[in-house]
C-alpha cells in the first residue's frame, strides 16, 4: 500500500483526474535491469491488477472523452470504453479485443515485444490502424489500404528504453484526439518514443504534447479528456 500511495501522491500533483478503487490484495513487485546497450529487463513477481467495469468508478465519462488508451483486461470494460470519441488498444489485449468485439481505432505495440507483435488480420475483429514501433527503424501502421512505414528521430540509445513505448502510445493517442491522420500521428508519436531514450529517467524527458510542430487545438465536439487506462 505504501508504493500505491506514493504513485497516488505522484499523480496528484499532476493535472490529471485520478479516479481510484482500492484492492484488498497486493499489486505486482518489479525489478526493472538497464544494460549497457539501453535495454531493459523487467522481471514481475505477482498478478497485475487491473479496473473492471464492476468496479465502483463513474465509467460514465468514457463516453465523453476524446480518447481512451485501455491497458485493461476486462472485456465488459473495454466495451464501454468504445463509447470514447478515439480507442486506442495496446497489443496485448488481443484475448481481451477478441472477447469485447469491439473495433478500436488503433492498436499500438512493439514489433520487438513477442507478447505485442502481430498483424491487423490476427485480430478478431480487426483494427482501423494498427502501428508497430520498431526502435531505431521507426515503424509501420497497418490498415485496410496497405502498410505506410514512419521514421524514427533518433538512432542510438543514450539513457534507457524504458518509458519509451509508452510515451510514444500516449502520444499516439493525444494525436489521434487531435484529429490527425493515423500515420502522421505516428510520425509525431515517434519524436515523443525518442525523446525518453536520451534519459534514464523518462518522465523528465518527455517532450510537451504539441511538439514538434505547430501546436493543435482538441476539437470542440467534446470536453477534452486525457487517455486513460
């Protein structure tokens, strides 16, 4: 309980709205290694625990919310999370996505991740967009027309990889919100991924939410919502 209240200090002192349900049974330990090339091994001890739709949150404000990045594991919630405007997925939920029915607008993993690469046809019911990071290489996104390839910024590793795939993913939903075309919300996602790997330390990192480019305004149509998990 102790590490579930400094994230929960942590994430107060943010501007985003933390909506909490507490467990009685513990969360995961994890022991994250860095090697010398940047890379990173993590080794979980324990179930990760994740929100469900049973649980006493307002699931209501799904559906008022640009966009939704589900991390979850529970397929009745990640059907209300489809009320969202954008749903984007990580590429683990396949059993999830299988179960759920649902199409989201994007699924985002890393072609280096057995547990997350795939193609859009090993979905049940297949993605608008799915986008596959490939490091230094930058990545594809995968949809109905054809495969389109986005560049990496950055060729070498100088901190660590950890944080990257998820700040790149956050990005890539933020974009997506904002109301660019898939690729070019990659493309822009991409700088955000190679940002974190020139530091150890991914949060002090990470690059403002408009850059780079010129800075994009949320569309009206809805009040604007962060990702959320």
């Amino acid at each position: 309980m102790t590490m579930a209240r400094a994230s929960s200090s942590a994430l107060a002192a943010t501007p985003a709205a933390i909506h909490v349900v507490r467990r009685a049974q513990p969360h995961t330990r994890d022991v994250v290694m860095i090697g010398p090339d940047g890379e990173r091994t993590i080794v979980v001890v324990g179930e990760p625990l994740h929100p469900r739709a049973d649980d006493p949150l307002p699931w209501q404000l799904l559906g008022e919310l640009d966009a939704v990045f589900f991390t979850a594991q529970d397929p009745a919630l990640l059907a209300r999370a489809r009320g969202a405007r954008v749903l984007v997925v990580t590429a683990r939920r396949r059993a999830c996505l299988a179960a759920a029915g649902v199409a989201p607008d994007a699924i985002v993993g890393s072609r280096a991740d057995p547990r997350e690469r795939a193609a859009r046809a090993d979905f049940a019911v297949p993605p608008a967009a799915l986008v596959m990071t490939e490091g230094a290489l930058g990545g594809a996104v995968e949809t109905a027309g054809g495969v389109a390839r986005f560049a990496s910024p950055r060729a070498a590793v100088t901190g660590g990889t950890y944080g990257a795939g998820d700040s790149f993913a956050g990005a890539l939903t933020y974009y997506l919100a904002a109301g660019l075309e898939v690729s070019e919300a990659a493309a822009r996602a991409a700088h955000h991924g190679a940002a974190v790997v020139g530091s150890f330390d991914p949060i002090a990192a990470q690059l403002p939410l408009t850059a780079p480019g010129p800075e994009l305004a949320l569309p009206a149509s809805r009040p604007g919502g962060a990702p959320c998990s």
